[in-house]
C-alpha cells in the first residue's frame, strides 16, 4: 500500500527508508494499513477482471507492467533487503501511465469522442 501511496501521491518521498522508517504491523487486522493493502490488491484484481471482461489488450498490457517489475521488489517470494525504494517503482510508473492512457482512451471513445487529438 506504501508504494501504491507514492504512485499516487508522490510528494511524500524520502531519501532514507531505513529500518525503522515504516513501522511494524503488530495487531494485524486492527491496523489499518492491512484495509490498505487488501485494498491495494483488491484493486489490481477489480483491474485485471475488468480488463479481461472488456478484452482491452492495452489495460491488460499497463496493468502486466506495473505487476510483473513489481514482483521481485516485493519481498514476497526472496528478501531484497529494501524497505521501500522509489528507485523499485520506475517501470511500474510507466505501467500505471499506460493503463491511464488505455481507460481514458476507452472513457473518451464510449462517451462519443471519436476525433483523436494528435501533439
């Protein structure tokens, strides 16, 4: 949920995430940084459904790139041995990105939109 945090709101970056930087999880499902993060997850799932439902390859496309590149930095599988890095997030910004520009581009297209804007 932190990194999810900093893909959104990007203004709170630091230049140390050391050890006590981000506090434990003590009481796991009082706290509310646990509804954050099944939040978080939830969210990426609602996003690959619908992405499935709807066959939009691009959303499919955005959403794998900011999955995929996210996985090793996660400490899921092995321990990197960073807390939280800014540094983990580069490919997964680029992902987010292209799965803003696939929904906008579906959102403009069914709102009856069909000119394209070319820069």
């Amino acid at each position: 949920a932190k990194y999810a945090q900093l893909m959104v709101f990007p203004w709170t970056l630091s230049w140390d995430y050391s050890y006590d930087a981000l506090p434990d999880l003590a009481s796991h499902w009082r706290d509310v940084r646990v509804l954050a993060i099944l939040t978080a997850y939830l969210g990426v799932c609602a996003m690959a459904a619908w992405g499935f439902a709807k066959r939009s390859r691009p959303v499919l496309l955005g959403l794998s790139n900011v999955v995929i590149p996210f996985v090793p930095a996660s400490n899921l599988f092995f321990v990197v041995g960073v807390t939280v890095g800014e540094r983990l997030l580069y490919p997964c910004n680029v992902g987010a990105a292209m799965v803003l520009a696939a929904m906008g581009s579906r959102a403009s297209r069914a709102a009856g939109g069909g000119r394209r804007l070319l820069l």
